[in-house]
C-alpha cells in the first residue's frame, strides 16, 4: 500500500495524512508495488527501444525515395522546357 510521507527539517519521515496523492512531495510504495513499476519500466523499454537495423531501413527508403523523386522532377522539367 503507498503512503505519502513529509520529511522534517531533522531528517526525519512521518506520514502524512492529510495532503492527497497529487500533492505529495514522497511516496512510499511496498516491494510489491514496486516490482510491478519495474516490470512495466522493462516493457516499455522494449517497445520503444533503438533498433538500429531498423533505422537504417527506413532511413535508407527515405532518401531513396527523395533522390529519385528530386531526379525524375528534374527530368520532368527539362522535358517541358525542351518540347
């Protein structure tokens, strides 16, 4: 279960009833709480993890496909320029 704690000036934690969870400067959660939290860290690391082989795929598309497109603009207007 989390409580929301203050921290005197001494050092020292106490539990702090009356300020809700949106306005709480500390929290302390259980082990269990926690390994959940770490569990759902390690997910989202992988999905929105670098893959660099990726990366390159669809960079390499990119600039394919804006060099081809820049050349066949530029064929296209000198077509029309020479008919």
């Amino acid at each position: 279960m989390s409580v929301c704690v203050a921290v005197a000036p001494d050092g020292v934690l106490s539990l702090d009833l009356a300020t809700p969870f949106s306005g709480c400067s500390y929290v302390l959660i259980s082990s269990n709480e926690y390994t959940s939290i770490a569990g759902l860290n390690d997910l989202f690391s992988q999905y929105f993890a670098f893959d660099s082989t990726m990366f390159e795929l669809v960079f390499g598309s990119f600039m394919i496909a804006f060099v081809s497109g820049h050349v066949l603009g530029r064929v296209i207007s000198g077509l029309r320029k020479a008919g």
